[in-house]
C-alpha cells in the first residue's frame, strides 16, 4: 500500500490495515475479549506450519475490510478483537478480513464513503451511524455472569479520596471535570445524563476538561488537582489497581451504585454493549455468512457475540440529552415548543380568558360608576373607596381637587396674558385704521401679542402635566427644582391670597429617586393647607416659609405657617382618612400624601412650632451612590 498503509499478516487471511497515528478519541466502554494467550500461540503455530504446507494465494482471496472504533490505539484495538478476526478467518477461508483501525471520526467517513464492509463499535456511535447512514446490527458483544447477560457500557466517577470528597452528583457543582472527549459515550454521555437526571447540569459545574486519549490521562489530572473530578469507562480503575499503576484507596467513587452482580463499581446505569455491524451496501449474503459466524463463535471468558441486542436504552439517553439522532430537540420550534409546555400555555389561555372577562366586567363597572359620579356628584363616599381601591385614580382625584381650588387664581393668571394680547391686538387695528403702517411698530404689537400667548400656553402645559392621566415614572430628581416648579403652579394662588412665600433651598442637596408629579401633588396640598391655616392670621405678612436641608441621610423639605397652629386633639386624628377641619373638605389630601411619601420610602409629619404656627415636614431617602 501507498504511504504509511502496510498490511500484516497475522494469519493466512486476516490483515490488520495500520493507519497512521489516531488522533485523540473520545471514551467509550471498550469490549475487552480475553482470550489465553496459549490458545492464540497455538493457533498462531498452527497457522503457520499451513503456511509452509499448504500455501494460500492471499492475492485471490476476497478483501472484507472492518472499521474498528480504536479508543485506545491500533494496537489496543488489534489486542482485543485478534480473536475475532482470527475465528472469521477460519471460518471463512475465502475471505480475508483486514482490521482498519479508526476514530469517532474516521469511522464516520468510512461509513460515508462506503469504503469499509463492516464497522464494530461502541453503542453510542453505533445509534448516530443507524440514523445517518442506515448501518444495521448483526450482533452483539455480550458478557455474561453467572450465565446470565449483563450490561456491560457505563461510566466511574472520580475524586481523590479525601475526608470531604463529594459523595453525589450535588457535590459537584462548580467542580472542574475531566474528561477524555465531550463525545465521548462511556466517558462522558452516559454520566452526563446522571447529572441531568441529579438535578446538576452542566452550566452549574466548572466545565469540563478534555484530556484525549488514553483514558489513564483523566486519572492524571486528578491526581495532580487541575480538575477536581474525572470520568472513566466502569472497570478503567479496577485495571489500573490491577496494574499497580493506582493504589486501592488512592480515589473515591462519586454517586456508587449498588453493583448488582457487576464486578466494577460505577456511577452510572449500564447499557448494551459494542455492536458489530454492516454497512447498507454491504452483501446480504456475505452479511448472512459472517452473521452466522459470529453466533457459532464460543465465547471466551463468558465473553462473546450474541444476537442484536436492544439499544432503546442508548436511544433513551441520546433523547433526554438531545443529542445523536436527536439533536434537533435542541433546536427549539414554536411547535416543539408549544408541544414540550402545553399544559403552560394551557394554564396561560384560562388565565387570559379570565382575564378578558375581568377586564371586560372592569370596564362596565368604570362606566356605570363614572355614569353614577355624573348625577350623583354628593355621593363622596363611593367616589372615596373607589380612590382607595385604585390608587392611581385616587391620585388623580385628589391632583384634580387641587386644581379646583386654585382655579379661580388660574383664571385670573390667564387673564392678564388675554388681556395683553386684546390691547396689543386693539392697539395694532388703531393704527392701521390712522394709516400708520409703521413696520418697527406692528413688529413690536406682533411680537407682544407672540409672548403673552407663550406666557399662556405656559400655565396651560404646567397645568396639564400636573393633572394628565399618567404612569408612575420613577427618577433622579433635584428636589430644589421640584419645589420651584411647584411654586410656579401654585403662585397665582399665593398673589390672590396676598400671602407671601419665603424661600430656603440648601445648596448641594443629593438627588433622591421619586415621581415628580407625586412629590409636587404633596407640595400643593401642605401649600394649600399652609395658605388656609393662614386665612385669619394675625400676622399675615410674616407669610410662609418653604425650605430643604439635609439630615440623617435624608432630604428633607419644611412648610411652615404662622398660623394657630393645631390642637392636641387635631394632630393626633391629623392623617386620618376623610378627617378634616375645612367645611368643604373631604379628608383625603394629607392621607394621600402620607401614603405618596410613604411608598417612597420616606415620612410626612407635623409639629406645632414654639412661635407660633405649624410645620409640615417630609423627608426622601437620597441615592446610594452617594455613599450614604
């Protein structure tokens, strides 16, 4: 053969077909056929003294070429199945079988390009070529104990043995796992699904360490802690400690199982062993001859081929791990995925017919009570446990009660722009009814008409976004700028009332996180209450004082009247709901407030000051970031 294939003859018709070196594999329980070593040498004598006596024409006999998954090397592969390809030999004469060595991935392109007859490997990559090319099982290998078949493919986890080693899967969470391949059946699928089944994917280990071939690589790694755990093929270890290679007590088994009469501990259920298979292309007849072949052969050591075995189990595992034949699952479709979580979607489509149906008998309740409010405006009562209900339109209500108390300075506010913008218009008329086209002149009427109209539409929008139905909208907010814009709102009212407003910000407050509207609705309540605390005042012009300061890691904004101040008896009911002292009041502004601040993480208070008067307090929480 051309390059580095050579043929060796290790009898007059079976060949091993040596490769070039194998490239790192992936682990798998590997059939280990042991058969005496006397049995083989007398075969191996017998053969060729009929060389000498009876030569054979090996150019005429037909080539059978076998892949075989070689985990372990050409050599490894060539130890475990010579007994095979011995047998066939004999048994068949007239065929000469060449052993060709390969990985996971050379025996998939063999497969693929049809250049071998017969392939035997591990159950894993038995069920992905059967689904990928249509490879069909001839037989089996099977071990049996106490003449009875076992299952024989499963996987060993382990940890050095120490007092706090991980006794289960669970202990491994976040543990570095070494591995020969992540491909690999017996040396990392099969304990994969253990994991899965354990409760312990794995993204919630430190990943896995692949460590190629051979196998005693993973033991390596643990010995030498760069991984804390490692996964082998069951009986790995007992061959080693057989060896000499590792002492008895040097690893402990993670997750053991009840042996069951199997004689190597494992962490892993057992699956069916290697198959030997042939390709759809191959012979039927010749498949039917090395078939019944293959079943006469005596087993060796309770070791040998039997029927197709079943490989639902291998099926099982490949679909609970979405892998093989069935990586597709990992693909997710909106009808796999509707399929996988029905009963959800089914819980979810009660949900929202439930949902329908209350929103539907919500907004026929909104409705007929708006309808009832329209003609029954006296009916205070109801409109308040609907506000306590839905806080929102609590809210909102109370912004709106606000507003009808300031409206009457609102209007007289807007008259003074209308009424600049009349004169400036009558005043421009005038002058072109004199003839008096004075361009500069118009410009300046044109101009003044132009910025009492914005001085409208000023207080228009201040007044909408005070009272627009709108979403809670939390943000950084200078609450320096949030007083002054009240103050703005609310100084037409202030004028009307003749009352003065003395201003106090502290420089260099923190921000603190609230909803505007909310913090200016508290503001014009205690401003509203201070104006009307002031009404019969004795000293009127000593006004009202608005301040901020900081204390306690908190902002802290002050209204003080220099009113009567309140009776014990009042301050203690203070912030009851529906509690007032106006004649037309309704009891709800200063229990609103309370709770905005509140929900803000923050307290609203009172306190009657020694002078004189009364002070409304209430203090925000500022930003973390501040360091507080």
């Amino acid at each position: 053969m051309a390059g580095s294939q050579r043929m060796r003859a290790t009898s007059p018709s079976i060949c091993v077909e040596e490769r070039p070196a194998v490239s790192t594999l992936p682990a798998s329980r590997f059939a280990k056929i042991r058969g005496f070593v006397s049995q083989r040498s007398m075969i191996r004598v017998l053969l060729a003294v009929l060389c000498i006596l009876v030569p054979v024409d090996l150019a005429q006999a037909r080539e059978i070429r076998i892949a075989v998954l070689a985990f372990q090397g050409s050599e490894r592969a060539a130890r475990d199945f010579e007994q095979t390809f011995e047998y066939l030999g004999d048994a068949l004469p007239e065929f000469r079988f060449v052993m060709v060595p390969l990985d996971l991935a050379g025996v998939s392109r063999a497969v693929q390009s049809n250049s071998v007859d017969f392939l035997i490997t591990n159950p894993g990559n038995y069920v992905e070529l059967e689904g990928r090319f249509g490879v069909t099982r001839v037989a089996t290998f099977e071990t049996r104990e106490n003449n009875v078949a076992v299952d024989t493919v499963g996987s060993t986890v382990i940890v050095r043995n120490r007092d706090d080693h991980p006794t289960d899967f669970k202990g491994l969470v976040g543990a570095r796992i070494a591995v020969v391949a992540a491909d690999a059946f017996g040396g990392w699928q099969v304990v994969w699904r253990e994991f899965e089944d354990a409760g312990v994917p794995l993204t919630k280990t430190g990943g896995l360490v692949e460590t190629g071939f051979p196998m005693s690589n993973v033991i390596e790694e643990v010995r030498a802690g760069r991984t804390d755990a490692g996964v082998l093929r069951t009986c790995l270890l007992e061959e080693e400690v057989a060896a000499g290679r590792v002492s008895v007590d040097e690893f402990a088994i993670v997750a053991e199982k009840d042996p069951g009469g199997f004689p190597c501990r494992r962490s892993s259920r057992l699956y069916p062993d290697w198959a030997f298979a042939r390709l759809a292309t191959t012979s039927g007849d010749l498949a039917k001859s090395v078939t019944a072949k293959l079943l006469e052969m005596v087993p060796s050591d309770g070791r040998g081929w039997t029927a197709p075995q079943d490989y639902n189990p291998v099926l099982a595992l490949f679909r609970d791990l979405k892998i093989g034949p069935f990586e597709d699952l990992s693909r997710v479709t909106l009808f796999g995925f509707v399929r996988e979580h029905w009963h959800w979607f089914a819980i979810a489509a009660v949900g929202l017919g439930w949902w329908i149906v209350h929103v539907v008998r919500v907004e026929t309740l909104v409705r007929r009570r708006t309808a009832e409010l329209t003609r029954e405006i006296q009916e205070r009562g109801r409109a308040e446990e609907e506000a306590r209900a839905h806080r929102q339109e609590r809210d909102q209500f109370s912004r709106l009660g606000i507003l009808g108390e300031m409206a009457s300075n609102i209007a007289h506010e807007l008259n003074q722009p209308l009424a600049a913008i009349t004169n400036y218009a009558e005043g421009m008329t005038r002058l072109i009814d004199a003839g008096r086209n004075d361009p500069a002149i118009l410009r300046d009427g044109t101009r003044g008409i132009a910025g009492q109209a914005e001085r409208a539409g000023t207080i228009v929008r201040r007044i909408r976004s005070f009272v627009r139905r709108r979403e809670i909208r939390r943000e950084n907010l200078d609450i320096n700028e949030v007083v002054r814009e009240a103050l703005l709102l609310f100084e037409a009212t202030a004028k009307r009332c003749n009352i003065p407003f003395h201003v106090r910000l502290a420089a260099d407050l923190p921000q603190v996180k609230a909803d505007r509207i909310e913090i200016e609705q508290v503001l014009l309540n205690l401003f509203q209450n201070a104006v009307d605390a002031m009404a019969n005042a004795k000293q009127p012009e000593r006004g009202i004082v608005v301040s901020t300061s900081r204390t306690d890691g908190k902002v802290e904004v002050a209204v003080r009247d220099h009113g009567t101040g309140l009776a014990p008896d009042i301050e203690a009911r203070l912030f009851e709901t529906f509690f007032t002292t106006k004649p037309q009041g309704l009891g709800l502004g200063l229990s609103i407030c309370r709770t905005i601040v509140e929900s803000h993480g923050g307290r609203l208070w009172a306190s009657n000051e020694q002078a004189g008067g009364l002070s409304m307090r209430f203090a925000l929480p500022v930003q973390a970031e501040d360091g507080e």
